[in-house]
C-alpha cells in the first residue's frame, strides 16, 4: 500500500473534519495507554463518519432502541474507533476522560469492546471473525421478529465492520454462506480492504479475491475508495436497498495520517508518537492538543447522534397505539421475561417423568420444547444438521427458509462454530431465546463462541447429546473425554450433565430461567433408568444432592453424574448388601453446587472420613475437589475406543462390579 500523501485530498470539509477527530482522538488514547491498535481506526474513520452521520438509524439518546440500526464493530482490536463514535455522537454513559483512561485497568474502554461495559456496544468482539457471524445472527433474529410483529415495530439494518484477518477465520465462510442461504438482505458488511495484517502485506498469506468469494456466495457486492465519502455513502444506500446481503469493499490506507507509517503493518500496533502526531497535525490541518476536539465537530457529531430521534418517537408511539396483546408481548420479549404458565408446564413434565421406563435424557429437549412451543414463541433454534439426534426439532415447526421467516427451526447446517455466534447474535438482539444442537465433542469447533457468550451473559442453550463413551461404535473420534472439563473451567457457564429424565428436564428449566449466563446441556444418547421417586423440588437447581442416603453412619461416598449415576446406584446395592453403609450423590451441576451454603455442601459430601468416590466416564479432572486426597475418581483418561457401547464401559472399567472392587480397594487401603 502507498503512503503517497496525495491520496489525503477530500471533497467534503465536514466529514473530513468528523473523521479527524476519530483519527486523533484514536492516536492520543493509544499514546496515552501505550497500547492499542490505531491503523484501522484511522483508515476507517471516513467510512464510519458516512455511516453514523448520514445513513444509519440509531439514537444516541436511546442507546437500546429495539428497532435501531445495529453496529458490530468485528474487528475489535480497532475498538478506539467505536469508543470515538460513541462520545462523539453523544451516547450517555460514556465521558471525554473514559478515552483518556483508554485499556487502563477497570475503565470501560477495554482493549477490545465488551458489551457489558458499555452502551453502543451490540457485541463482545475480539477473536476475528465472531462480530460477523453475530451479525449474521442479528439479522435473522430482525427478520424472525419482522415476521411476527411486522415492519411498523421491527425493521432495521445490521451493520458489521470485518478486516482482512476476520475473513481469513474460518467461520467467516460459514456465516458468509449461511447469510446468503437466508438471503439476509438487511445486512451489509463494511470490508476494511487494506491488504494489510501484522506479519506483512496480506499477500504473503493469502491469493483470495473476496468480491469474488462473496459474489460466488451470492451476496451484492460494491468496490469503493474508501476515503471518498461521496461513493462511500452512494455505496452504502445501495446495499441498503438490495434484497441481498450486501459487502462493500472499502479500499483503506491502514493508519491514514500517520506520515511515518500509514499504509504499512507498523501502523496496525502501537503508538505513533509525538513527533508522528505533529505531523499529522499539519498534514490534516488539526491544530489541536491532545483530546481537544472543536466545538463546531463536537456539534457535528452530536447532531448526528440525534438524526435518529423523529424515528424513534414516532416508533415509540406506534409501539403505545399497537393492539394490548401485541404491545405488551412485544415488551415481555424484549425484556426476556418468561410467560406465565412455564414453570407449570415444566413441573408437570417432571412429575410425568417419575417412574417411566428407560429413557436418554436427550429426550428431555423433545418434551420441552413441544411442550412449550405453543406458550414460548420466543423458543427459537435448531441443530447443526444433527435434528434428529439431539432432538432440537419440535414437532410441527416449519423450518425458516428465506421464503419464510415465520419459522421455528433455524437450520444451521454443518455449521457448529458458526451456529454457537448465530445464537450468541440472536440473543444480543433481543425477542428470543436461542438453542442450538450437536454433539458433545463437536463442542470444540464452537468453543470461542460459547465462550464469548458466557463473557456477554447471554441465555443461550447449546444441546449437546452423546455425553460420553457409550457413543461406542463411532469410536474415540466422536467420544468426548476431555470436554466437560473444558467446560467446567469456563466462568458464567452453567454446565449441566444429568442423571435421569427428571434431572434432565430440571436442568432445562435451569437454563430457561438464568438470563445471565449461556447453559451447555450434557445429554445421554443411551436410555438411562428414571432414578428420582419425586420431582416436586427442582433438586438440580442446589448442584449436587444425596440421591440416597447410607443405611447407617456413611463409610462411603459414591459420586456421579449422567449415565454413570444409575451405576453408582446399583454398586451401592452390592456395598450395601455387604454392610458398607454407601450414599449416592448427584452432580448435575458443580458451579451451582459450589455455590450453595457451607451447610449444605457438608451434608451432601459426607463426613471426611468417609471413602468418597467420584464415578464418570469422562476426564477425572476436577473431581479431586469433592473426594479429597484419599478419594477415588474413575474416570477415563484416554481418547476412547471404538466397540459397541457396553463393551466401552466394561473396557473402561465402568460396571457396577469394577466400581464395587474400587471401594473395597479404597476401604482396604484406609
């Protein structure tokens, strides 16, 4: 790329003006923090100066406007230009001196934008490649909302700024292919085309032609020069008005301003400097101190902030004169309340459950959702090409094609790390509770997504069936071992893994109800005995709990979760029988148990002197919190092996016999 200074020239004052101050209000927090990434800042400073300035529809002054613009920011790293746009035009919660404390610890302005942190921000993005696929999610969930309450209250854009290195990840492709398949038309991809990354010009790691790829897709494709402002707004009203998914390319000079270093990778990361700074100054014809921005572009911004403000009141009144039912629906969505009579239907499905014969606990998404389909409009998702197995497909939903956003059932395809940021969008936009299914060790092409979503606390439900080794056959491939660990690990997550059909549908109704955090259901593909004689009580909801208690003074502790917790059950016969006096504990949940009061922890975990074995044919790790330094835990601490799902277990050691003999062991050896 040129530094050629030639390519500053400008058409309109005002908007060059507007696009220095994000310019140089991004070159002063990074010289300030001495940290930061300034170069696609200040390249994409005109085309967000058109955008928030002359296009999109948003109020300042109501940052959480339903029916506003969204803009996903997905090259995070670039997050001063948020930060600028968002002070500039005037949103409430952000200060002058929030950029002046820019990466500082406990401020706002993190490195890369967090959506709990501040309003504006639609989404956590960092690792490249998450904002688009969010977006994508964002611009479905618009047109699912459209087709259930119309254009009068839903009828918005999404606007998604990518770079290079977002559209070399690979869940670029999927969101690209899936956005195009749903012909998402109010969705338009702002591409920083620099050419430009950290190592070097991206030519040395990449041929690709990305018009072409998007074309090929099926997407509108328009080519700009970026820093002409004239075409950057033609372009922009344009891919507003195709029924398409649009992409712009937006040909930038990464760094524009810095005499020393705009158009290179130095620009990409870290400070320009004083006496880069002073150059800029007269290169821009800026003739202020740091953070100092002139009251006539401060105007400037804060008109822009406020464009949106006739459309959003005449919006609010639409929503006031909307029929009752449809005006107050439309709210409880919005605020993510649950209707009444869940908590009814959930019970009543609990109690059913008592005492039937075998059955996987995959089978507990099947009965929720059919059950609630009709009650939760707001239920949406679907499964990576997996429907039939992770029973994520309710009875009666019509699939959503782009012929018909009325649908219930979003087929995400083999797409799993693309669905996990779909659902993460949806959620964020608001009006639905997204879930999604696949298989438990297919968790790990999802896991950056699901993560982000734990950060953002979104209630989101990743359905993920054939728990364990008694996947069999499909061997080691297919049987998660390390994965429930991993996921343990994660803060905000709650992970479920349950016992029996009762535990199986409390663990849903858990998950329905935490608004703040993701939930990852465990769910057993093999039919598992029904082991509770009541369900009155949401049990999993304390973590862990004595299932059955010791006939006597405890001298063992079994432990387990999932399929494993009816082999602790029928161990615990033998030992008992032999005059071992044995409890069985369950442990759907260790982040809800660890949470629980001192006093409860204590009586369910037993007496110290109690043998404690931890019983799951999974990774051991974790359990030696709750068995202690004398305890046993039988886990599996290989990749598996391929056999029928029986012939595993016994392998393993996972029979009620091997488990007998471990405590006998344990008993000996205390």
């Amino acid at each position: 790329m040129t530094s050629d200074t030639s390519l500053l020239d400008r058409r309109d004052t005002s908007l060059d003006e507007m696009a220095n101050a994000l310019r140089f209000l991004t070159v002063d927090a990074v010289e300030v923090a001495q940290s930061g990434h300034p170069g696609m800042p200040m390249g994409m400073a005109d085309v967000a100066a058109v955008l928030f300035s002359k296009v999109m529809n948003y109020d300042a002054a109501d940052p959480e406007w339903p029916d506003r613009d969204r803009f996903v920011l997905s090259v995070g790293h670039g997050s001063m230009l948020l930060y600028g746009l968002l002070w500039l035009s005037g949103y409430p919660d952000i200060t002058l001196q929030d950029l002046r404390n820019f990466r500082k610890l406990g401020v706002r302005t993190a490195g890369h934008p967090e959506y709990e942190q501040l309003l504006g921000v639609e989404a956590t993005t960092g690792p490249l490649g998450q904002g688009i696929a969010n977006a994508v999610g964002m611009a479905l969930a618009e047109r699912m909302l459209n087709a259930e309450f119309g254009d009068a209250l839903v009828d918005h854009h999404t606007w998604v700024m990518a770079g290079d290195g977002c559209l070399m990840e690979g869940i670029s492709q999927e969101a690209i292919t899936f956005a195009a398949h749903m012909k998402l038309g109010k969705l338009v991809v702002l591409f920083d085309d620099n050419a430009v990354t950290i190592d070097g010009l991206t030519d040395h790691a990449t041929s690709e032609d990305q018009q072409a790829r998007f074309s090929a897709a099926g997407w509108h494709v328009q080519a700009v020069d970026g820093h002409d402002t004239a075409a950057i707004e033609a372009a922009l009203l344009a891919a507003r008005q195709d029924p398409r998914p649009s992409m712009i390319a937006c040909r930038t000079v990464i760094g524009r301003g810095s005499v020393a270093k705009q158009g290179k990778p130095a620009a990409h990361f870290g400070a320009i400097g004083a006496e880069d700074r002073a150059a800029m100054q007269t290169l821009l014809n800026w003739p202020h101190g740091a953070f100092e921005i002139p009251e006539s572009v401060v105007a400037a911004w804060r008109k822009a902030g406020r464009r949106g403000a006739t459309a959003r009141a005449a919006w609010d009144d639409r929503l006031d004169r909307a029929p009752d039912g449809i005006a107050s629906e439309f709210r409880r969505r919005i605020r993510g309340e649950l209707p009444e009579g869940v908590a009814g239907i959930l019970a009543e499905l609990r109690r059913e459950a008592v005492g039937e014969a075998d059955v996987a606990t995959r089978m507990a998404s099947s009965r929720v959702l059919n059950a609630l389909f009709d009650t939760m409009p707001e239920l949406v998702g679907g499964s990576a090409d997996l429907a039939g197995s992770t029973q994520t497909w309710p009875t009666g939903a019509r699939a959503i094609t782009p012929q018909d956003y009325g649908g219930r059932y979003i087929p995400y395809g083999v797409r799993e790390h693309g669905m996990a940021a779909f659902m993460t969008g949806i959620a964020l936009h608001g009006g639905f509770i997204p879930f999604g299914g696949t298989f438990l060790c297919f968790i790990d092409y999802a896991r950056p997504a699901v993560r982000l979503a734990a950060m953002m606390h979104q209630r989101e439900i990743f359905v993920m069936t054939h728990d364990c080794i008694t996947v069999g056959e499909d061997g080691p491939t297919h049987q998660p071992v390390e994965h429930l660990a991993g996921l343990r690990a994660t803060p905000n997550l709650n992970v479920f893994r349950p016992g029996d059909m009762v535990e199986a549908l409390e663990c849903w109704e858990l998950a329905l109800n935490d608004a703040g955090a993701p939930t990852v259901l465990c769910l057993s593909r093999n039919p598992l005995p029904v082991l509770r004689e009541e369900a009155e009580e949401n049990l999993s909801a304390r973590g862990g709990y004595v299932l059955q208690e010791a006939s006597g003074p405890r001298r063992v502790t079994l432990l387990a979760t999932g399929s494993e917790l009816a082999l602790a059950v029928r161990a615990r016969e033998t030992l008992e029988a032999e005059g071992i006096a044995t409890a069985v504990v369950s442990m759907p949940n260790w982040r809800l148990f660890d949470s629980q009061p001192r006093a409860w922890r204590d009586a369910v975990l037993g007496p110290r002197d109690a043998l404690a074995v931890a019983v799951e044919a999974l990774s051991p790790l974790g359990w030696e919190r709750y068995v202690g330094r004398d305890g046993i835990v039988l886990g599996v601490d290989s990749f598996g092996a391929s056999a029928p799902a029986a012939d595993v277990l016994k392998h393993f050691g996972f029979t009620p016999e091997a488990v007998v003999q471990a405590v006998r062991g344990g008993l000996a050896r205390a």
